[in-house]
C-alpha cells in the first residue's frame, strides 16, 4: 500500500453552517468579494444568507461579482479580479455551484500575481505562468457534485479560443470549505442529476485509473456507494435532508480523491464539448460519454471495475460495469447521447483533435491508453448513444 495526502483547506460541514461564513472570514479580513451566478443564490436566498453573516461580524467593504456563467469563462474570471484588486479586498468568498467556486478560486490567483487566468490554465505544456501568491478563499457549495470546495482544480473556458482547460496548483486550494447541505436542496431535479453524476465520474475515474492511492481509492469507494443510494432518494425527494447531506458528503470525498488521483478520458473527452458547445453542462457531457469511455476502459483495469460493478449493486464483473452505469443513468434520468446534446457529427473530428491538443496527459493513466482513432470511435459511439 502507498499514498500521499494532503489537503490544506479546512471543512466546515453541517445543515446552518453557511450562517457562520461571517465569523470564519473575519480570520481573513474586513474587505470581501463575492464571486457568485446570475439567479441561483439570489433565489435561494444563499446570497443574503452571506451577506448578512458577514455584517453582522463587522465586515466593512462587501462587493459582489454575480457573472458566473455556467462553463464559466477567463474573461469573467478577468473582470473579478480587476475588482479584487480595485477594492485591495483581504479575501474572497465563492457561492455557488462549481463554476462559482472554481471562479473564486482562478480570481484568487489572478487577482494577486501578474497577467491574466488564460496564464495560469494547464497546457500539456505546462501553464504559461506559475503563480506565488494568493488570497484566502472560502467555498461554499449550492450543488452536490463538483468537489472544488475541497481541491485545487479551476476548469475555466475560453470563448474564443474555444477551449477549456483547468489551473491546478497548491496555491488554489480554498481555505475553507463550508459544506450546507441545506443549500443544496432548491436545486432542479435534473441540476441534482447532472452534479450527481459529475460526483459518480470523479469517483469512478479516480478509482479506475492507473496512479496508485489507497487513501484516495477509498474515498471513492464510499462516495460511489453513498451516490448508487443516496442520489435517487434525493431525486425523489428533494427535500430530504439526510439524502442532500449524503449527497453532499460523497461530492466532498470524489471531490479530495480526484485531488490526489486526478481523473481520466471521460473528463479528458468531456472538455472539448462543453468548450465547443457552452450550453452543454459537464455532468450531462459526463453522462453521454462514459457508456461507450466504460466499455473501452474497463478491460485495463478488471479488478477496480468488478468493484464498481459490485458498488453498484451488480455481479463483480469488470464488464458488468457498463451495465451497471447504463442502469443507473437511466435511472436519474441521463441515458442520453452526444446528439440529444446538440453536439454535431462533423465537429467529432475537430474534438477528436482537442483531446490531444489539450488532455493528452490524461492519456498515460487511462486505464487504456487510447490511440487518436480510439478517441474518435468512442465519439462516435457517445453521438449515437451506446
Ligand atoms: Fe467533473
């Protein structure tokens, strides 16, 4: 057995506990950014819940930065930090779901060294620039799925560029994860769906992988069990706290195991979609690919995928994985494929090329590393649909 670990940021988990954002960041400072979405947290009444632990522990200056889109982009990112500096706040607060949080974390970088996000994102390369400072940063989670609250990883896309790539650095850890479940439970029955899987994948990809970590292994081991019952329950019953709590619980495990074991080809192929088509969601990219990405993967890694399978409830076959995956996005309602997406046959080639151009590192710990035409194929299988 070997592993490592390590993992700076404090987590603060518990129904209430966003109330108590205020008295943690005045450890920080008086002078607050929030990066935040358009609707969400305003709706939900997160926001307010923020604003109004922070006054009442004295907090003098409070900006809000409410742009977040979706795939959220470097220009957002950009314009935050613009006002991070502007305003010389002490820290930043990420509310949201994991767009929001990934933004706060990318400002937080940008905002305290030179240049611009589009610097600090990962090429195969390497990043442009390597970053030596940051601001504190506290992550609050509206959704169950993404894991940034807990780790280093910034998944920003560029516009124009059409590409969409990720800052990983220890200097982006959060300071602080406070982890509500209570926040999670406005979320849409498909918004719990998608974050849900996102989780499942994290949690699927880190196990299966070919980098060695029994720590991390384990914590994906208990966040694919918690997912396989806990995520129907909190489809059915959106308002059962216990199941929004485990929900959240196992998004926070996959979220640390991907830290330390990263992810795979359903990531490294995902990506290029959402980047290329912005309305698609990374959970639903997530979904459509990893029927046809399981299938190819699970005969380099027998043993880990017989244990899914048997996580998920099936024979302990590394075949059965695919059933079993199959089921269960039906189940919460995403057996879809690339083309109910709105993904075009003939842009597959032009992904088929990003993958390489941009997540080729993935390659080497897929548990079968793909050639360019194995990429293709599995695009072509996951526009389809099997
Ligand atoms: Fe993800």
């Amino acid at each position: 057995m070997n592993f490592d670990f390590y993992l700076p940021t404090e987590i603060i988990f518990g129904v209430g506990t966003v109330d108590r954002v205020g008295e943690i960041g005045k450890r920080f400072g008086y002078r607050v950014l929030i990066v935040t979405g358009k609707k969400s947290s305003k709706e939900n009444g997160a926001l307010n819940r923020v604003i109004e632990s922070l006054k009442r522990n004295g907090a003098e200056e409070i900006f809000i930065f409410d742009q977040i889109e979706p795939n959220p982009t470097d220009k957002s990112v950009n314009l935050a930090s613009e006002i991070a500096v502007k305003e010389k706040v002490d820290y930043i607060i990420g509310l949201g779901g994991g767009s929001s949080l990934d933004s706060a974390k990318a400002v937080s970088i940008v905002s305290s060294n030179e240049g611009y996000a589009w610097d600090y994102v990962n090429y195969p390369e390497g990043p442009r620039l390597i970053p030596f400072l940051n601001r504190p940063v506290i992550c609050i989670p509206t959704t169950a799925g993404t894991g940034s609250e807990v780790n280093r990883y910034s998944v920003i896309s560029n516009n124009i560029r059409k590409e969409k790539l990720v800052i990983s650095h220890s200097l982006n850890y959060p300071k602080v994860a406070i982890i509500d479940p209570s926040l999670t439970i406005s979320m849409k029955k498909r918004l719990t769906a998608m974050t849900g899987i996102d989780a499942l994948m994290h949690a699927l990809e880190s196990l299966t992988n070919k980098l060695s970590n029994a720590f991390a292994e384990d914590l994906a081991i208990r966040a694919i069990q918690i997912i396989k019952k806990w995520l129907p329950i909190a489809l059915e019953e959106p308002e059962n706290i216990k199941a929004r709590s485990y929900m959240s619980y196992a998004a926070m495990l996959a979220g640390i195991a991907i830290d330390r074991k990263r992810v795979a080809l359903i990531h490294g192929m995902e990506h290029p979609v959402s980047a290329h088509y912005p309305s698609v969601a990374h959970g639903e990219g997530l979904a459509a690919l990893s029927i046809a990405i399981t299938d190819f993967n699970h005969k380099g890694n027998t043993q880990k995928y017989a244990l899914f399978a048997e996580l998920m409830g099936y024979e302990p076959k590394s075949s059965m994985a695919v059933k079993a995956l199959e089921d269960f996005l039906e189940k919460v309602g995403l057996r879809i494929s690339l083309k109910d997406l709105g993904v075009e046959r003939e842009k597959l080639e032009k992904l088929t090329e990003d993958v390489y151009m941009l997540s080729r590192g993935l390659f080497a710990i897929n548990p079968v590393e793909p050639t360019l035409e194995d990429i293709h194929r599995l695009y072509e299988r996951a526009y389809e649909g099997y």
